[in-house]
C-alpha cells in the first residue's frame, strides 16, 4: 500500500544516510570535541518525526534497534496537527484520514486506539460555486451526474491495472509507456476521464498543479488501495483525534529518544 512504500523509502533513506556518515572521513566528527554528556549514542537516527519518521523509529524499535528521533517542532506529528477546544472537542488538521488496509488497522489497534470508517463518496459533487483561483473568478460549472463518474471511476481503474508494478514501487519497463510520460490532464482527456477529475481534486488535495503532473506519479498516488478507499470509504480515529497515534508512538519510543523543538 501507499502507507508501505512511503516508510520503507524512508527507512532505506534514513539506513543509507547513516552509512554515509559513517564511511564518509569528510562527515565524521570527533567527540572529543564535546561534552560527554551531550553524545547521545544509538543505532539509528531517525530526522523528522512526521508519518514516515515516526513509523521508522517504531518499526526500527520493533526489531531490536536503538533509535533517536530528531523532530523540529514540539511534538512529533509532522503534518497532522489537532486542536482540542476546551470543550474536548478535537478538530483535526493535515492529515485526516487513511487507506481502509490491515497495514493501517494494524497500527492503530498496536497502540489500541479505535478506528471507525467514513461513509463512502467519489461523487466529486456538493453544494458550492466553482471559482478559477488563477483569476478569482466564478465559473460556470456543470458536475457531471453519478452514472457519469462511476463509469469514469471504473475506467480509470481499468487504466491503472495496466500498470501492476506501479502499486509497489517504481520498477518500470523501458521504454515507460508514453501515456506515463502525458501530463495528467491529457491523461485523462485522451480516454475520456474528465468525469472523474472532481474526485481526484478532492482526493489528491496538494498535489499542483495537478493536470500537468505526469500520469506515472498520479498513478503511483492515485493507486488501487485509494480507489478501493474511495469507493468504500477511508478510515478516521473514532475520536477524530490524529495526534493519538502520535502521542502513543513517542510513548513507546520512551521520551529520551525522542528530542522535539531540536
């Protein structure tokens, strides 16, 4: 899954850059040149304790490896923030929801924290004007009807099976396909998926400009599991409350291998 292939690039990152350090005279230090009491000695440093840095730290943990987990900000989290309103309601920010998978499931129940699953719906459709931000202004904006996008839904799907070995990883045949190579939006034009183009606005949030990315990275984002989520419905904390996961991890890290505001 998606969840996968981020945290084990990660992992191969973070492996490689210690070995770098290590082998590199230039990137040595000596620690004589400091105070004993400020080397901190471990196996592994983990930068940034975001999605992918926590889950390293974690899954290094799990299989017998010290680790410190180095994180800019106060608390680990990266791009999930939550806000708990003095009535303890929590209003979560960034990273919200995640693919229906035992992967995820899994990792949750580790640290017993309750998942539930929301509605499903790729319709694209709701209640609202449409604007073109490059001009601020409304534009007229006809959603295309639920048979439209389901039909655009599967034919997407059906694109996408072409590709097996972009679910996990990017082992690709040479030549690429050329239609890996077309910006998105041609992408979608050449076998008609403009109707399915309001979800994957919705779905792929942050990702710009999205019509001109090429195909090959949107399929590699846009894969299976989030079709599967989309059509089935994403998971959330019952809470609604992302910063548990967090908050658990950094518990089961210990705090001293965990340094925040660094």
């Amino acid at each position: 899954m998606r969840f996968n292939n981020l945290f084990a690039l990660t992992l191969g990152a973070g492996l490689c850059l210690a070995t770098l350090v290590s082998s590199n005279p230039a990137a040595s230090l000596d620690i004589d040149d400091y105070d004993p009491a400020d080397v901190i000695y471990r196996d592994v440093a983990v930068i940034g304790g975001g999605s992918a840095g926590t889950y390293t730290a974690v899954h290094l943990k799990d299989h017998g490896k010290s680790v410190i987990l180095v994180e800019k900000k106060e608390k680990l989290g990266g791009h999930a923030e939550t806000y708990v309103a003095p009535n303890g309601y929590a209003i979560t920010i960034g990273v919200i929801v995640w693919g229906n998978t035992k992967f995820v499931h899994d990792y949750f129940g580790r640290f017993n924290i309750t998942l539930k699953q929301l509605p499903s719906d790729h319709s694209g459709a709701g209640v609202g004007q449409y604007a073109d931000f490059t001009t601020g202004k409304r534009v007229n904006h006809t959603v295309p009807s639920d048979a439209e996008q389901a039909a655009a839904f599967e034919a997407y799907r059906k694109q996408l099976a072409k590709y097996p070995s972009l679910q996990d990883g990017f082992r690709m045949n040479y030549p690429v396909a050329e239609d890996l190579l077309l910006p998105f939006g041609e992408f979608m034009k050449k076998y008609k998926l403009e109707a399915f183009l309001s979800t994957v606005f919705i779905i792929n949030q942050g990702y710009s400009p999205l019509l001109e990315i090429p195909t090959l990275y949107m399929f590699k984002y846009l894969n299976d599991i989030q079709l599967d989520s989309t059509a089935n419905g994403y998971l959330i904390t019952e809470a609604r409350d992302t910063y548990l996961l967090y908050e658990a991890a950094g518990k089961y890290l210990d705090p001293s291998n965990v340094l925040t505001s660094s």
